[in-house]
C-alpha cells in the first residue's frame, strides 16, 4: 500500500529512506544541487563523473549516511524541455515510476519527493499532483496473490512525501484525493484482467459490478443468461453457447443532479476468456486471453472512480460478458446470429466473437438510452496490435468532435488513441449474400480493425459514436517503468479524464 502525505518541510530535512529530486535534460537547479549536496557532499562530481544529463528514462541513484542511517538519494530524469507538453507529462509519469521501481529496490518505508514545478508541464498543481499520485499507485500494482512463498511475495509499503510550499496544498490534496480514486480504478481493472479465467467468470465480474454499486449508489441491472436469450440478445448468447459459463449483461448508470447534461455511453468487451470457439486459437500465447474482458474491467472501474469523481454528465456502463469456448453446443461457422435490434450476421469465424457480443450492448445503447454518444472499448482485433504496437489504442470514428475530446483526454492522461482512417470503402468487406453482415471482412480488404468497426457501426444508427481498439494496449505493455508484465487497465485514466473534462 501506498500513502500520500503533503509537506512543506524542506526535502531533505525529513526522515526518509528515499530522497528525490527531478530534473529536465542539462537542466539542474542549482538549488536542487546545493540542498541535495548537503546529503551527498561529492554530488556535482559524482554527477559528472556518471554523465547524468537528465535525459528521458536515466537516473543517479546514490548511497549516503544521514544520521548514522542508510539512505539513498536519487536524481530522475525528465528528458528535454523543448518536449512536446504530451511528452513532457508522460516522461514524468516514467520518471515516477522509476522511484516507486528505487523504493522497492531500497526497501524504502518513506520517501521524500521534491515536487517540481508544474508550470513546467503546462498544467496546475492539482493536476501534476494527480498524475504522479496515480501513477505511483499504478507502479506498486503487482499481482502476488497465488504466489505463496512470502520471499517471492512484493511487500511494498510505502509513505510518499510530496515536498511543496504550503501556499500550494490546498490544490495538491485534492489532486492527492483525485488521483487514488483513479490510481485505484485503474488497479481494480487490471486486477480482474490478471486474474485467471477459471476465477474471473462472468458471473464473478458481474457481481464485482454488483458490489460496486451497491456501495456507491449507483444504479445496476445484470440480465442472465435466461434473460438475455428471451430479450433476443443473440450475439452474446452465441458467444456464451460453447461455454458451462453463464453469460450476463451488466448496465451501470451514474446520474448527475444537474439539469440539462447529457447522456453518455461507455461500452466494453467482456470475454473473460477467448479461446476462439470452434475456429480455436493457435496454443502458443493462448493463456493472455484471459485478458480479453479488459474493455469491460475498464467501463464498471470507471463507473465506480466517477461515483466519487462526480462528472457533468449522465453516465451509462454497460458490459456483455461471456466466456468463448468451444463444445457440442458452440456457435458454429456458417450459423446465423440475430441481434437485439434485430440484424442479422453470418458467423463466419467463432473467434470474432467481440464484435457479436458489442452489438447487442450497442443496439441496448441505442434503444434504451438515445444517448447523446457512446463511446465502445474492446480487445476487439490481433490487426490492430499488429499495427500499432503496445503503445497507442486504435480509434475509430466519424465524429470529428468526439475524437478531438477522446484525443485530449488521451494526450493528458497517458492513455493514448491514434485514430485509423474510417471511411466508407471499407464496409463493403463485411457484406454478406445471406444475412445483414458478415462476422469478418473479406480477405481483398485487409484492415482487420477497421472492418470489425464497420461491423460494430451497424449498430449505433446515427448516434454520435467512438470505437477503441484496445488489443495491442491492454497486457504486457513493455518498456513502461510504471507497467509490470500483465495487465495495464488502458482505458480507465482516459475515460475518467474525458468525462471530468466534458463539456
Ligand atoms: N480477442 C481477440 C483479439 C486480440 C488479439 C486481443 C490479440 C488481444 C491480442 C479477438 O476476439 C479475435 O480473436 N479477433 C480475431 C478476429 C478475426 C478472426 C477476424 C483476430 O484479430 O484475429
Ligand atoms: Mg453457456
Ligand atoms: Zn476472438
């Protein structure tokens, strides 16, 4: 676990294990240098010595005697300042993470950070101090709990002292307060992704949703499997057929008091593990699809953060989850499905099961809700990991205002979108000569994620829509000091972020 608390002692004048300063590329305070140098008298020198610049990514980490006690003081750097303002926050995010990755190492019980000057990164102390706060919450993440050998076990205790002058703590304890709630959503996500899919059901992420409203207040309907068959839900009903696995249907709502606010949608993909059904995955890697209910982790643990966070807008989750399996009762290739709306689509592939399950939320979206946007998460495609990589989501869209708000959010909070050309040419790839669609794109088009949006935007009539392919962001990000192996809970920073920021 970790603690926050504010100070406006002088760094160095504290009892800390840890002591921290950060600093641009060739860009020391001099004053950082004369304070820390009281704990380290040979600094400069040793400075030169190593050649730390500051650049993005480097750190001096030194050992020094305060008070006859071990301590260790620590430089990190925040790369250049000519940065762009995106990289300038993000390389402080890293930067962080590297001390939460020093404090283990050191064993570290308190750690005194100077906080540096939020100015510097083009936004107020509020928001520099919620970034760093989540973003240490997100490096202690670890995922231990079947490990039983308490030596291989990550304790990891911290108190963090943020070093300010008073007049700016009033801001900073806010950010404090605002950035655990995120800290903690985007753990709670990623917790559920780790855990294995013999453990994280969907009856068991339904009633973690269950749970969470119950304590929060909010409004919560979960259909069963029953129910979602009667009320002719019958893309998720395929997708839960091959399974011994109930599917459920989860709809959170967060109210505002406020009149005339609008109305929005947050929708994720919810298989809590995707073996491909009868068109069955390859063995090799097959286990990392336990991870493919991070869309829906992402919605309910968002829904939860907002209870608290209080955004100016009517919030509605919604997770399908089911379990992707095959057996005598799975969805075949060639079968029929006919969704909520009434649609049909050729199963052609079990494995683009996804898409099956979205279009029965999406249509409940339209229907029950006409909200003003609704914006879709999913592990949906391997084309868009392959395309991007593990560090920015697809999205995919054509409304412009919404991808301008979704790329705001996205820049300030570290989960970042790159958008994917969505034009019309592609839908052609999903038409089918015996249902509404078919379940994959024909082979000549390629552009696997551009043709499952296609697909998904059969379903959202006219409303004002925004699809995030979250396949290649959502586990085992590399290279990220704030990322362990596992789960990253992408997702969650950037819809809180776009929710308190709507307007
Ligand atoms: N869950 C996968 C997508 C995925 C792949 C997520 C890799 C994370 C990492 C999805 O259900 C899937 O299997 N998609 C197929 C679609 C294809 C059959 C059209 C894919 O991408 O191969
Ligand atoms: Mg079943
Ligand atoms: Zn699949």
């Amino acid at each position: 676990m970790l603690s926050f608390k504010l100070t406006n002692q002088h760094v160095v004048e504290h009892d800390a294990d840890l002591y921290v300063g950060f600093c641009f590329k060739n860009a020391l305070p001099e004053s950082l240098l004369r304070d820390f140098s009281t704990l380290y008298a040979p600094l400069n020198e040793v400075i030169n010595k190593r050649k730390f610049t500051g650049a993005t990514g480097s750190q001096l980490v030194l050992s020094a005697i305060k008070k006859n006690k071990p301590v260790t003081i620590m430089l990190v750097g925040l790369g250049s300042e000519k940065n762009s303002q995106t990289d300038r926050l993000e390389y402080a995010r890293r930067a962080m993470g590297l001390v939460i990755r020093a404090a283990e190492n050191e064993k570290a019980a308190k750690v005194a950070v100077l906080m540096p000057d939020s100015h510097l990164f083009g936004i107020n102390e509020f928001e520099l101090t919620k970034e760093l706060v989540s973003v240490s919450m997100m490096a202690a993440y670890h995922f231990d709990q079947f490990i039983t050998d308490p030596a291989h076990k990550l304790t990891c205790d911290i108190e963090i002292l943020l070093c300010a002058e008073e007049i700016l703590h009033n801001q900073m304890s806010i950010g404090i307060e605002f950035g655990q709630r995120i800290g903690h959503a985007v753990n709670q996500a990623r917790q559920w992704c780790d855990l294995p899919a013999d453990v994280l059901t969907p009856t068991v992420l339904a009633n973690h949703a269950i749970r969470i409203a119950k304590v929060h207040n909010l409004k919560i309907t979960v259909y069963d499997e029953p129910t979602i068959k009667k009320m002719g839900m019958g893309g998720l009903a395929a997708v839960s057929a091959g399974s011994a696995q109930e599917c459920r249907f989860v709809v959170i709502e967060y109210n505002t008091d406020l009149k005339n606010t609008p109305t929005i949608v947050l929708t994720g993909k919810g298989v809590t593990f995707d073996s491909g059904g009868i068109s069955i995955k390859p063995a090799n890697r097959m286990d990392e699809m336990k991870d493919d209910m991070a869309g829906a982790a992402a919605v309910i643990s968002t829904m939860e953060a907002i209870s608290h966070l209080k955004p100016r807008a009517n919030v509605i989750g919604i997770a399908p989850i089911a379990e992707n399996m095959p057996s005598g009762t799975a969805v075949k290739p060639g079968d029929i499905v006919t969704f909520y709306n009434g649609m049909t689509a050729e199963v052609k592939n079990t494995d683009a099961e996804g898409r099956l399950i979205l279009a029965d939320a999406l249509s409940y979206a339209v229907k029950h809700y006409k909200p003003d946007m609704i914006i879709n998460v999913a592990t949906l495609t391997g084309s868009c990991a392959a395309a991007l990589g593990p560090f920015f989501a697809g999205m995919m869209s054509n409304h412009d205002d919404i991808v301008e708000k979704l790329t705001t959010a996205s820049k300030r909070s570290g989960d970042r979108l790159w958008r994917l050309p969505f034009h019309q040419d592609y839908k052609r790839a999903i038409r089918s000569h015996i249902a509404d669609m078919c379940n994959i794109g024909n082979e000549t088009y390629k552009a696997g994620a551009i043709t499952a949006g296609f697909f998904l935007q059969n379903f959202v009539e006219e409303t004002p829509w925004a699809h995030l392919d979250i396949a290649g962001t959502s586990f085992n990000v590399p290279d990220m000091s704030y990322y362990r192996p596992g789960a990253t809970g992408f997702g969650v920073r950037l819809f809180i972020d776009f929710l308190m920021n709507f307007k």
